[in-house]
C-alpha cells in the first residue's frame, strides 16, 4: 500500500497500490472529498472528507477517537438507490469529523470485482489517522519528498523516449530538469543534517499554483553557497542554462545547428551524473550520522518489493498514461526485474 496524505497533514491513510487519487486528474481542488478509483478497469469510486468541528456539527453518538492512533471504529450505513450501491462510514478523531463512501453500480460482472474492492476500503480505513499539529509538518514533509522523488523517477521514462527517438531539445530539457531535482533533494537533506531534524525545506520539493517560482539560478546558487557544488560546477551550470535556453527560445532566429544540440545534451547528461553521485554521498551522510530521512534506511539497500512497488505506483500515478504504466508486482524480483 501507499500513503495518502491530505494537503495540510490533517490525516495519513493508507491506499492499494492500483488506486489513484482523481482530484487533480479531474480537475477538482485537494479538499474533501479525496476521490480514489482504480488506475484501469474501474467499478467503483472511495472517497473520504474531513471536516473540523467548527465547520460540521458532530454527532454525539458517533464512534471518538484520539489523535495519531489508527484502526478506528466506524458507524457504517448504506443509502437506498435503486440503481447505485452508496456505503457510508463515518467516525470523530480528535476535533475532526470523518465521513468515507464507496460508490459502484453492481451487476452480475462487477459484483465479484466490487467485493474485492470493498474488502480493499476496509484495510485503508484501517489505517486512518488524524494527526495532531505537530506531526503535520512532518508528514507534509515527508509526503512532498516522496512525490518529489517518484516524479524525478518518471521523468527518465520521457528521458529515455527521448533519447531513443532523437528528439534532442526534449532530452535537454528533461536533463537540466533532473539536475535541478538533484540539487534541490541536495539541499534539503544538506539542512536536515545541518539542522538535525527530520523536518523538509518544503519550498525546495513542491510550488502550488499561486506560489512565486524559485528559479533555477536561485537554487545553484544556495547550492554552492552550502558547499553541495564548487565554482566551476556551479560557472558551467550558468553556461549550460544560458544555451538551453537559446536553444529553446531562439533555435529559429540563431545559427544554432541541430548537431550543437547533441552535443549540449551529452555535457548536460555528464553534469547531471556528477551531480547525482553528490546527491549520494548526501544520503550516505545522513546514514552514517543517523540524522534526517536515510538516518535508520541505508540508500543502497531500498530494492524490497514493497518500496519499489510503492514507486511503480506513484510513477503511475504521476504518468496516467497508459504507454508508461508499470506491473506491480506482488513479489519483486530483486536481481533480475528490470524497470
């Protein structure tokens, strides 16, 4: 399974791995309700709302829980329809009010499926839990950075496409991505240390839509400035930005040949090596000083299933498309699967 984390860490629950969350895919805002459907050959919607006490009046009668525990008791019901099957449950955790629906239309070729699905619901609500207000930093943390690192992932499938079908201006782009990502990920675990907390820089790991951007110049410059980059990684950084960039906006109106791209691309694809073995002798630090995300995980030796699978599902997630979909599989092949 995977977590799902609401927005502001009010709750973490657990969710299958064939499971996507449908908000921002169908274009709703990240409030309740969360909406959850399988990835292919969807029967039914799970959905699952909060509502602070303040907003919702609480029935008394309801089952109460404290904050940060899980396997909750639920008050669950079923709303008569004559053509749709609505389950209801419904519970209190601290000042918070918890309602969840599974809605499907049954029939003789779903109904096994839906079964299946329902006894799914039941093993994710099992794991809600409502955080208090210190643990959401953490969580909203933690959350962003595994988002981050799936979506760093993803990105080597259109890398790779890219690189195969020579479409040159698409690789660099990915590339001076992924170094940024690289940087950014430096950074953040470099505070960790620095500050020995488990808590994320978050403007470093995620920009909603309405914040001010933080360019890529800012973020090599901090990482020269905390000693991640030295000055000629950081003046060739500046170069290559400024020939992206030429490329990108003024491959029309310049003398730039097609032939200058491929070799833009290798230097960037060198770059952005050098800048991921730095990333890892970062994760390496946090390891052996026991401090920060990797303080209790050794970096090279997160191949067990459930971790990689939980990655192929968030890349999933991240992709929606069908061309770069990966099996999860229930026992990973450690030595001889190839993503």
């Amino acid at each position: 399974m995977k977590t799902f984390t609401h927005p502001d860490g009010i709750f973490e629950m657990k969710i299958p791995l064939d499971w996507v969350y449908k908000n921002e895919i169908a274009g709703y805002k990240n409030k309740s309700p969360f909406s959850f459907e399988l990835l292919e050959n969807n029967c039914g919607a799970f959905q699952i709302s909060v509502y602070h006490k303040s907003e919702k009046k609480i029935n008394p009668t309801l089952p109460r829980h404290d904050y940060n525990t899980d396997k909750l008791k639920f008050v669950r019901n079923q709303l008569p329809d004559p053509e749709f099957q609505m389950l209801l449950w419904a519970t209190v955790a601290g000042d918070y009010f918890f309602m969840a629906k599974y809605i499907s239309q049954p029939n003789e070729e779903n109904k096994e499926q839906i079964r299946k699905e329902l006894t799914k619901v039941t093993e994710s609500l099992s794991t809600l839990m409502c955080l208090s207000e210190d643990r959401r930093p953490y969580a909203i943390g933690f959350d962003r950075y595994e988002k981050f690192c799936a979506s760093l992932a993803a990105s080597f499938d259109i890398k790779t496409k890219a690189y195969k079908s020579l479409c040159f201006v698409q690789f660099i782009i990915i590339c001076a991505n992924q170094i940024d990502a690289y940087l950014r990920l430096c950074i953040v675990l470099k505070y960790q240390i620095i500050e020995n907390t488990l808590l994320f820089k978050v403007e470093y790991l995620h920009q909603k839509e309405n914040d001010k951007p933080m360019m890529e110049k800012k973020v090599y410059d901090k990482a020269k400035n905390m000693g991640i980059i030295n000055s000629e990684q950081n003046d060739l950084l500046y170069k290559l930005y400024n020939l992206r960039n030429k490329v990108v906006h003024r491959y029309i109106i310049t003398d730039i040949k097609t032939i200058e791209l491929l070799n833009l691309g290798l230097e960037y694809e060198t770059l952005s090596e050098e800048i991921r073995r730095i990333l890892s002798e970062i994760e390496k630090e946090q390891f052996d000083k026991k401090v920060g995300y990797f303080q209790s995980r050794h970096p090279d030796k997160m191949e067990e299933s459930s971790i990689v699978n939980q990655l192929y599902a968030m890349v999933n997630e991240k992709h929606f498309y069908s061309e770069y979909k990966r099996e999860i599989y229930n026992n990973y092949p450690n030595k001889s699967h190839k993503a």
